[in-house]
C-alpha cells in the first residue's frame, strides 16, 4: 500500500484541542501510503494538540480555514478529542467544509469526538457509526445508527472510538481513501 494514495490531497480539519494520536497516526499512515496532507484549521499559524490528559504538541497549520477549499482535497480527515471538535462545530466556515465532502461523495475519516462536527454538519442521518461512547445519544438523536466496534464504513465515511483503534481505524481510512470514497455499500469491520 506504499503508493495506494499516491496524487491524493486530504485536509486534515483541526482545532486546539485535537488529541494528538487521533492527528499524529492517522497523518502517518495517510503520508505512508503516499497521500499530501494539509492540516487546515480556524486558528493562527499554529494548533495546539492535547495529549490524553494534558496540552500536546503545538502544529503548524498549513492553511488557514478561511483560506480553504473543499474541492482542492480528495478527502478529510476528523480527528477527535473534546475541545477540537467542540470548537470546530461552533464555526460556520467549519462545518460548511465538513458538509462539503459529504456532499460531494468524497471519503471522510473521523474518530472519537470527531462527530460532533458532523453532527452540525447534518450529515450522520441514516449512517452507521461508531464514536466515543460519550456521544452515543447525540449521534442516535441526529438520526445516526450508533454500534460499539472499533471501525465501521458507512460508504465514503469510516469512523472508530479512540486511540486504542487507531491501528484498525488507520487500515480502513487508507483503503476508503485509496477507493475514493466511491464505495456505496456499507461495510462494517470488527
């Protein structure tokens, strides 16, 4: 898979606050399979991650939110935390450019808190997803169908709990990225 994204552009959409592993790993795993990452992002030149129970790493942000533009990126990734997203769904520009994505049938990633975002966003009804199991009720309440397994595709969209999924989680977002989110049947992976 070294060269399975190889030409693809996937924004990487974050806050301060984004767990750090939930960035990081992801990230890696996209760039190992040859795709160009952008973090994008509403803050200034730098993000601030957080790092399971105290502030993280600090990220330069490649382009600035305002700046950016859906169709220039073949897909998205959502890491969570609690403050990124919670931040991320408080911002029009944001969720505009998450609804983006779906719109156009591009592959999104996201884990953990990653769905409040998508929530705002009003496009997790009719899906099938995994979270965080905090967000459970908000994702069933936006009409979402809530499992408990650390990966799940629901077409172009895969989604997983936390960081102890990410090796599962990172396998799944590289094939849906490398498909292009083109996929329309539903796969659910345990």
């Amino acid at each position: 898979m070294a060269d399975s994204l190889k030409g693809k552009k996937i924004a990487i959409l974050v806050a301060d606050g984004f767990e750090q592993s939930e960035f990081q790993k992801p990230k890696q795993a996209l760039e190992d399979a040859g795709a160009e990452t952008k973090v994008v992002s509403p803050a200034g030149s730098k993000v601030k991650g957080w790092n399971h129970a105290e502030w993280g790493d600090e990220v330069k942000v490649d382009i600035p939110l305002k700046s950016a533009k859906a169709e220039d990126f073949d897909g998205l990734h959502l890491p969570g935390g609690v403050m990124n997203p919670d931040h991320l769904r408080m911002d029009p520009q944001a969720v505009a450019f998450v609804k983006h994505f779906f719109e156009s049938g591009k592959p999104v990633s996201a884990i953990c808190h990653a769905s409040w975002t998508m929530i705002e966003a009003d496009v997790v009804r009719g899906r099938t997803l995994t979270s965080w199991p905090s967000l459970k009720t908000d994702l069933l309440n936006a009409g979402a169908h809530w499992v408990d397994q650390e990966v799940v595709r629901d077409k172009n969209l895969v989604s997983s709990r936390k960081p102890d999924d990410l090796p599962a989680f990172n396998r799944e977002i590289v094939k849906l990225f490398a498909e292009g989110g083109s996929q329309a049947t539903q796969k659910k992976v345990a």
